[in-house]
C-alpha cells in the first residue's frame, strides 16, 4: 500500500490573531468644500455676464466628487451641487 500522508497537504490553523496593519488614507475628494476652497473667497467677485474659464474633474466616491479648477483655486464638490451652485461659489456671487 501507499503512504498516503506524504500525497495530504497540511494547511495553517485555523485560530486568528490580531494584526497590525496600516490603511491607507481615502481619495482626496472626501474632503468638505469649505476646508479645501477658502482661496475662492479671496477672489474678487466675477462679473455674471463674463465668461468664466474652469475644468470639471470626476473624482468618482460614492457621493460622485466633482472637483473643479478655475482662478488658480481648486475646490471639490459633491455630485449633488447644481451646476449653478458651483458657478456661484467660485465667481463669489452667493
């Protein structure tokens, strides 16, 4: 006959123990608005009927992060904002 024991794989224990490990940090777009954009508030305000250059930028999340660049600033807001809320805060005319 065989010798089977040599054919059996021996597997780790089953016990657990805790591990230290580090997490790493989430995607920069859960930041709140007013932490990341006090430079729009230094701006002066824009004038509504200039146009007003900016880039939109999906930063993804499950809240869909828009992040938006325009005046040498950078602020990021949930995909819930309206379009008019965004043009708004960056402009300075809330």
């Amino acid at each position: 006959m065989h010798d089977h024991s040599s054919v059996e794989q021996s597997f780790e224990s089953t016990t657990f123990g805790w591990k230290y490990v580090k997490v790493s940090r989430p995607a920069e777009g859960h930041k709140s608005v007013r932490s990341t954009s006090r430079g729009f508030r230094r701006l002066p305000r824009w004038p509504q009927r200039k146009p007003l250059p900016a880039t939109l930028k999906f930063r993804g999340g499950s809240e869909c992060w828009i992040e938006v660049h325009s005046r040498g600033e950078i602020a990021r807001f949930p995909g819930y904002t309206s379009l008019y809320d965004v043009w708004a805060f960056i402009s300075n005319n809330t």
